[in-house]
C-alpha cells in the first residue's frame, strides 16, 4: 500500500507539495507566534529587572528604559554628574552612570561610558584581556569582538552625518572583550567616563609642537582659554601621553545620560523614588513596570495576530477540503477500476489513508521545519537589543 501511496503521490507532486506547504505554514504560524512573544517577554522581563531602578532627566520613561538598559533610542535630557555624586553617597545605593551619547561601527554598537560598578552589578565578566585601565581604552561585548576579529583599535563615529566642523573620530584601544551574556551587553562598547567625556569634549591633549586632541567647534571646550585648536590633531589616544590630556570646567557639570541603582534594601528603594516624586527636573523609574506596561501592548498584538491565524488556518483547511474532494472525483474512475480488478473496499480504503497520512507526516516535518526558521529569523525582526 505504501508503494502504491508514494506512487500516486509522486504522479501528482505539484498537488502534493501545495498541500504540505499550506498545512505546514497553517501550523507553523501560530506555534511559532506562541513561542517567540514567550521568549520574547523572557528576555525583556529579565533585562528590566536589572538594574531594578534608573534616575534620570525627566522626560519620556520608556525611552528613559530603552537608552539606559537596551542602548536603543533617543535620550533627549541629560543629567549632571553632580547627581550621580549625591546618589553615591548614600550607602544603601549601588550605583553606576551612564553616559550613552556615542556610538561605534556606523551606529551599531553604542558607547557605554560607566565605571567597574557596573560590571560587578550586572556580572559581567571579562573573557580576554581585561577592563579599560586608563583613557582611550575600551572593552566590547561578544557580537562586537565577533565582528572585530582580531582587530584591536575601534573607532567612534562622528555625531552628526556630514561632519562639517568636527574632528576626527577617535581611536579606542580594545583592551578587553566580554563573556556572552545574550544581553544587549553583547552588543555594547564600554569605555570609561573620562574617556566619554573626552568624546564630548570636555577635555583635550596638547604637546610640542602644536599638536593633540582637536577641539572641534561643537565642542564644549571651542574658544575656551587653554583649549586651543591645535594644527596637527592626533586622533590615536594611544600615541599621547596619558598625563598630557586634561579637562576645563567643573567635572560635576559634564553631562551624563542616567544613573543605574541597585538598592541594598527594599526600604532604600521607597525612601528613593518618595525623593524625587516631586522634582520637576530629574525621575525615577522601576524598569520593571515600564516592562508591565509594554507587555500589555504585546499581549494585545498577539490577541490579533491569534485572530489573523485562526482564520488563515479556517481559510487552508476549506482549500486542502476543496483540494481532497477534487482528487476524488479525478480518481473516481480509478478507484472503480481497482474494485473490478478484485480490490476490496478495505484495500482502497487502507491506499487513501495511507497517503493522508504520508501528506500529514510530510505536513508535520515542514511545519517543524517552518518553525526553526521563523524562530531564526524572528530575533532580528523583534530585538529591540
């Protein structure tokens, strides 16, 4: 009877290979729709719990969570380092800035300007090489030291496209690459705030010769006194000297992005976010509600999508309906001809279950084979990592 089935089947392969196609997808859709939100809210969920609170400028507390924990988006306000040193000072408060104004790599990899905190905060934990030491130097997540290779210098992008009027981008010495974390980390290149800063342009080198750092006319620094534009601009941290480069103003005045608090108690947690309830300039955010309320929209994009594959799945079972009644009236002629022949009913009826069940069991492995490949395919369409 197999015999038979495969042969028939091999007749009418166009048939056939639709059939397989429409029931797989069919099924594919939905399961992998379940699977992927459910990994999906997984990770999300995990990354919003840590750290468990941000401060930052008031403004927008979504893009406040997406800049500060997934490094995507727009942060708009800006805080001081001033308010990073008020929060540090309280010892039930684990805290680390950040500084995520820059980017590598054509803007695909953001610059995380932080200190040690937030590596001991977050567990990471350095593979090869180890931690930025001094400035220019920095440390590159998993994908970023993929990409790289062997590559040991990164070089930063311009902040605007045309880059009229700035200096050249700088060149970071890659001292360190991280373990893999399936993290938006990953995808991260971390350096320390003074390095940051430099980036910013709140500091310069200058030596002999009249060459250093450049002071680009965006910078903070153009037209003050003793931050000179030099005429030759070194953009190689690595080829000056350390001690040579310098910052002008009031460090607790340069910029950062927002804070990263790990409260040591519960009671720490309350007594900080009652503190800034009520300042018009500066919040604070529980990433993990911010996350409640995305999965809220989530969930219902899911409900639609459900909806969408219910009637899909309604719309292929009339076609494979439509296509089976069809086949049986082509083979009518057939089927008789086998009764004559002496085949008993059973016989024939045994012959078209067996090719239903070929056509499910090839319907089954498509689908299977449907799904690792939406499943492969969805992390680049729903990463916001």
């Amino acid at each position: 009877m197999i015999r038979l089935a495969i042969a028939y089947m091999s007749s009418q392969w166009k048939l056939v290979t639709t059939l397989i196609i429409i029931i797989g997808l069919s099924l594919a859709l939905p399961i992998t729709s379940v699977k992927v939100v459910a990994r999906y809210q997984s990770e999300l969920k995990s990354r919003s719990l840590n750290p468990p609170l941000l401060v930052g400028a008031r403004g927008d507390r979504f893009d406040l969570v997406l800049r500060s924990q997934f490094f995507v988006g727009e942060l708009q306000q800006s805080l001081t380092y001033r308010e990073f040193e008020r929060l540090k000072r309280n010892d039930e408060l684990v805290c680390a800035p950040l500084h995520l104004v820059h980017s590598a790599g054509q803007g695909k990899w953001p610059i995380i300007g932080t200190s040690s905190v937030y590596f001991n905060a977050q567990s990471l934990v350095v593979d090869q090489g180890q931690l930025f030491t001094e400035i220019g130097q920095c440390v590159v997540g998993a994908d970023v030291a993929e990409y790289l290779q062997s590559i040991s210098v990164l070089k930063s992008d311009m902040s605007s496209v045309f880059g009229f009027g700035e200096m050249l981008p700088y060149e970071l010495q890659v001292s360190g690459v991280l373990e893999r974390k399936g993290t938006p980390d990953d995808r991260a290149v971390f350096v320390s705030l003074e390095t940051a800063w430099l980036l910013d342009g709140y500091g310069h080198a200058h030596r002999d010769g009249d060459n250093g750092t450049a002071v680009n006319r965006n910078s903070v620094l153009h037209g003050l006194e003793g931050a000179h534009i030099p005429q030759r601009s070194e953009t190689d941290l690595s080829v000056i000297d350390k001690h040579l480069i310098h910052f002008h103003g009031d460090r607790s005045d340069y910029r950062i992005s927002s804070v990263a608090v790990w409260p040591t108690t519960q009671e720490a947690s309350a007594l900080l976010r009652v503190d800034y309830q009520d300042d018009r300039t500066t919040q604070v955010v529980v990433p993990g509600d911010e996350f409640e309320k995305l999965m809220k929209q989530v969930v219902r994009v899911k409900d639609i999508l459900d909806l969408v594959f219910a009637i899909l799945l309604c719309i292929s079972a009339v076609m494979v309906l439509v296509a089976i009644v069809q086949s049986f009236q082509l083979r009518k002629t057939d089927l008789e001809t086998m009764r004559y022949l002496g085949c008993s009913l059973s016989k024939v009826r045994l012959l078209l279950l067996t090719e239903f069940s070929l056509v499910a069991g090839l319907a089954v492995v498509a689908c299977l084979v449907f799904v690792m490949l939406l499943e492969s395919v969805a992390p680049t369409l729903l990463s916001i990592v």
